[in-house]
C-alpha cells in the first residue's frame, strides 16, 4: 500500500459502539476519537443517535450512522421503515440495516428483496448498507444475499454486524466481490483486529470498514498514525 492509503486510512474506517453493554462514556470516548482522528462515520445503537448526530453536527467529515433491526434484522419491515424514519430524523447520514436473516436461511428470497427495498426507498437519497450477517450464510447464500442487496440498490453490501460468533474472512469478501463485480460496494465488519486483515480486505475488494473504537485505534497505532 502507498503513502496515501496510510494517510487516508481513517476515511475508510466507521467505528462503533454498538453491542448491548456499550455505555454513554464509551460512546463519548468513541466520538472524541473520531474527531481527533477523522474517522468518516460513528455507529450506535439507535437510542443514542440523536446524542452522536448533536455530538457531530459541527463535524461535516464525520458522519452519524444509524442502525436498522440489530443484530438479528427479524424486525417486521413495517417496523425497519419506521426504525429507517426515525434515524433520519435523529440526523443519521448513513443506514446500515441487517437483513432478515431467517428468511433468507428459509430461503424466502422475495421477502428478503423487498424488506431490503422498503427501507433504501424510505432512505432516499441516503447511502443504506444491508448487512448479511455472512458468517450465518452458506457460500451460496452469501452469493444470492449479495445479489439481493445489489438488485434492491444497495450502496454497500456489509459482511456483519460484529455480534456473529465469528469473524468476517477474507473469502467472504472474495465471494461477495466475485458476485457483484463493481455494482455495489463492500463493507467488511465483525473480527477486524489487526492492519494486516484490512490490508487483505482491501486488496479483496473492501471499500469501508467497519471496526471497533479498541481495534480501529490499534490498526492506526500500527499504520503510524498514533
């Protein structure tokens, strides 16, 4: 990697605080670390959106990303539209939204589609990454999921939400890039610890990154940007 991918790295990395115990100083610290290394966006979970968004609103490069049906997505879709409403009025910028994991394992693939839909047109014009939870998928599903998100019009297919059981691999997103080419983009999230793990991502076909404050602050320190 060059010189400038080193530079940039932090815009390529949204960090979060989004498992069920993560606590308000937690989100603070995450946030303070986002404006002194200009992370590009911040995830919680959705009662503290309007918290990070107000935190942020003087910040134009940093983003508030909002989360839609975590960790499970088994929401009704009438309940991921109004969650999808709600985060846009609390001053999300981005939505990343899990799909319906048990319907695609039941491989109920137009339900998937349209829950999927239902919410990018709620979003409009803002960027919706589907999450497909990879790591419950077969190889197969994560090609037909793939598929899915890309008809649907997503801006990202993201491999996770980090509360699978395991980690996000490097053929995940080979399989994910090998399947959509350049018709959608790839975010990697869930078991992103180390800088050579985002390096083999990225030369796999990673866009965006999505990791957590520990670890995203440790690839940095290993990047030299610390």
């Amino acid at each position: 990697m060059d010189n400038a991918f080193y530079k940039n790295l932090p815009r390529i990395i949204d960090i979060s605080c989004v498992k069920a115990n993560h606590t308000l100083d937690e989100i603070d610290e995450m946030i303070n670390a986002a404006k002194k290394y200009r992370f590009v966006c911040v995830f919680t979970l959705p009662s503290f959106t309007k918290y990070a968004a107000e935190r942020l609103k003087d910040e134009p490069d940093i983003m508030t990303g909002g989360t839609i049906g975590f960790p499970a997505g088994c929401d009704t879709t009438a309940s991921k539209v109004f969650q999808a409403k709600e985060l846009l009025s609390m001053g999300a910028d981005e939505l990343d939204m899990v799909i319906n994991i048990t319907q695609m394992k039941s491989h109920n693939y137009k339900y998937v589609y349209e829950d999927i839909k239902a919410v990018i047109d709620t979003a409009e014009k803002v960027p919706v990454k589907t999450i497909i939870e990879a790591a419950y998928l077969t190889e197969d599903e994560i090609r037909i999921a793939a598929d899915i998100a890309a008809e649907a019009g997503a801006a990202y297919i993201k491999t996770g939400t980090g509360w699978a059981p395991s980690p996000t691999t490097i053929r995940h997103i080979k399989i994910i890039k090998d399947r959509v080419q350049d018709r959608v983009k790839i975010k990697a999230a869930g078991g992103i610890r180390d800088l050579n793990t985002l390096i083999s991502m990225r030369n796999a076909g990673c866009d965006r990154f999505g990791i957590g404050v520990s670890s995203a602050l440790k690839i940095l320190e290993e990047a030299g940007k610390l």
